[in-house]
C-alpha cells in the first residue's frame, strides 16, 4: 500500500502529535511504501515567523529520523518544494462545494482562535491536503482523529474526481489508532492537548527533563485517590494511564494492578520519569541538529527528487483527464 501523511512544521511538536500520528508510522514502513511530508503551505495558514520557518522543517524532520523514520525506505520531503501540491490543490479547488469547506471543525475553530487571520488559505486548507495525498495516489493516511473530517473530504473529492474525469485516484482511508488518536490537555482532559493551548498543558518533545517532570506533577486529576481508567469520570488520570500505557507498553489493566493502594502524586512521579526517558532521543537529536544540519538537507533533497517523480506523473495524467493539455 501507499501510505501518505504530514505534519506541519510549527516548531513545537508535543505528545499527542507523536502518540497520535508519528509513533504509528514506524511500523508502516515495514511492508508499505511510505511518504512522509512536512506540509509547510500547511503551516502558513496560521500566524506564523517567516524568520523560523526554515529552522521549524529542519527540527520536524529531526523529530521524524528521532521517532525512527527510515530516510532509505520511505520518502520525507518538504511540501513546497513539490510545486505540483498548490497545482493539483487548484483544480482540485473547482470540484469542491464551498459548504463543505465552511463547515470544516478545524476551520471554525482556527478562524476563531485567530480572528484577525481567517484568510481563504485557511478555508481551502482541506483541499490542499487532500492533494497532498491523491498526488502520490495515496491509499491510507495515518493521522489524529481531529484529521478524520479532512479525509472524508479527500475520499468524496477521490471519488467526485473519478466520476467526472475517469477513474484516477483510490479513496484513501484514514488510519486511526484506537488508543492515543486523541491525548487530552494536561491541564483540562475535556480538551486535547494542543500547542496553541497553554505551554504546561503539554508536553512538547523537546522539553527539558525538569518541565516534563513540573508539568506531568502539576496535571490536573480527578477526584478520589485510586489509579483507575474511567474515561468519563476519571479523564485527567485516564488520559495519564493512556500516556504511560503508549509510553511503556504496559496494560492500562496491569498499570492499575502496578498502582494498586499508590497515590496520585507516586503515579505521577513514575510517569514522569517515564516520559522523560522516552523523549531522551528526541532532545539528543534536536542538540545534534545544530552539526548535521547538511546531512538532514541531503536527506531532504534526496526524498525531494523521489517525490518529484511520482507527482509529474500524477499530474500529467489530471491534466490529461481534464482536458488542460
Ligand atoms: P498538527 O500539529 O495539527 O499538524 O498535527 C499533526 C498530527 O498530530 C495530525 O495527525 C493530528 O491528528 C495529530 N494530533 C494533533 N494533536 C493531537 C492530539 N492531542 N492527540 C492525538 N493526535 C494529535
Ligand atoms: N492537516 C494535517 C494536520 O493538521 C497535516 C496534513 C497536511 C496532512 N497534509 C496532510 C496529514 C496529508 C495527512 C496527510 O495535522
């Protein structure tokens, strides 16, 4: 299978992008032929420092080599520097229903969180996305359930396409885990964990030790003192348990025998200590950044020309199909 996902490189990946999309790329690669994107044209969308975009893609693709993405096997490239996306996003643009786009979760909630920026990049983000993955003919998408809305778009544009203009695209279906498609914010559990939020309501890759510890002892909790996963009446310990679950591999089930008769706060301190060792490899990476900063070029420039390859055949077969050459 072709396997197509992305990130936008914002500079402050945290646990729920990692536990909810990157942690489930690894074993893909092992049979499927993967590609891997930093959607940058993504990023844009949103305020942003053009003077850290650059230094932003570097770090997220250090995140991906640190998470163990394999540059041999599958492709990590850089969006923009695959034209085609913006080219496939226009004419895919005209077959879209402007209602669906308004009605888009992710674009009520970003037009409101940033009012002053609702720009029409932001409305026709879905589409883009959905160009991302039909351009590589993409057949499933690993990704957060927050994405789940934006693959339903994809796969009824796949399809609109096909009938319109002859079968061209597979409807690409969404993979999503059953634990960890959506890590809740440390300080509100009703809530997801997001950068935009708080800083101490996540947890952010490249933390240093001391703030994961502080943020995981400060996490809100529920009331009663007994480790036990109840999503509805316990969401902050539950959200903790799900956290140490995806982390150690353990049971939640055997984590609350492991618990059994501890407090909150001993909880607490194993989980931090937890996540603190997980993310080791994630600090190094972002320390090496500095001295492999050509090595990581290169890895991008490589999967820069593989990708190159398969988007100039896509289009010239859209192109073809819709009459524009
Ligand atoms: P973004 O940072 O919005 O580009 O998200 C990158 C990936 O992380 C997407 O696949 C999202 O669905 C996923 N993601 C973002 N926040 C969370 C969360 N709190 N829990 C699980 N997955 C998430
Ligand atoms: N919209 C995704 C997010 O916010 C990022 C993204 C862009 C993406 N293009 C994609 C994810 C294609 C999967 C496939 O997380």
């Amino acid at each position: 299978m072709r396997i197509f996902s992305g990130i936008r490189p914002t500079g402050d990946l945290h646990l729920g992008n990692y536990l909810g999309a990157i942690k489930q790329w690894i074993p893909l690669q092992q049979i499927n032929e993967c590609v891997f994107c930093i959607v940058d044209l993504h990023a844009i969308t949103t305020p942003y420092d053009p003077k850290k975009l650059q230094k932003n893609i570097l770090e997220t693709t250090a995140i991906y080599l640190a998470a163990g993405i394999n540059p041999e096997k599958s492709i990590i490239f850089v969006q923009s520097q695959i034209k085609e996306h913006a080219e496939l996003a226009w004419l895919l643009e005209t077959i879209t229903p402007m209602g669906e786009l308004k009605r888009m979760t992710q674009f009520k909630e970003k037009s409101e969180q940033h009012k002053d920026y609702i720009n029409a990049g932001l409305l026709n983000y879905p589409v883009l996305m959905a160009a991302d993955v039909l351009l590589y003919k993409g057949e499933a998408v690993p990704v957060g359930k927050d994405q789940e809305q934006h693959i339903e778009l994809m796969r009824s544009l796949a399809k609109k396409f096909n009938q319109k203009f002859g079968q061209t695209f597979k409807e690409p279906e969404s993979l999503i885990l059953k634990e960890g498609s959506k890590i809740m914010s440390l300080t509100d559990p009703k809530k997801k964990m997001s950068k935009s939020d708080e800083p101490k309501s996540c947890i952010f890759l490249f933390d240093a030790p001391e703030d994961i510890t502080k943020k995981i002892m400060s996490a809100t909790t529920d009331s009663g003192k007994d480790i036990k996963y109840n999503i509805t009446k316990k969401s902050g310990i539950s959200n903790l348990l799900t956290i140490y679950s995806l982390l150690s591999g353990k049971t939640t089930q055997e984590l609350e025998k492991e618990f059994k008769g501890k407090n909150y706060g001993e909880f607490k301190k194993s989980l931090a200590e937890v996540v603190v060792n997980y993310l080791e490899p994630f600090r190094r990476k972002q320390k090496e950044l500095a001295s492999r900063e050509a090595y990581i070029q290169e890895i991008l420039k490589k999967g820069q020309d593989r990708a190159q390859i398969i988007a100039k055949a896509t289009m010239q077969e859209v192109k073809e199909k819709m009459g524009l050459v």
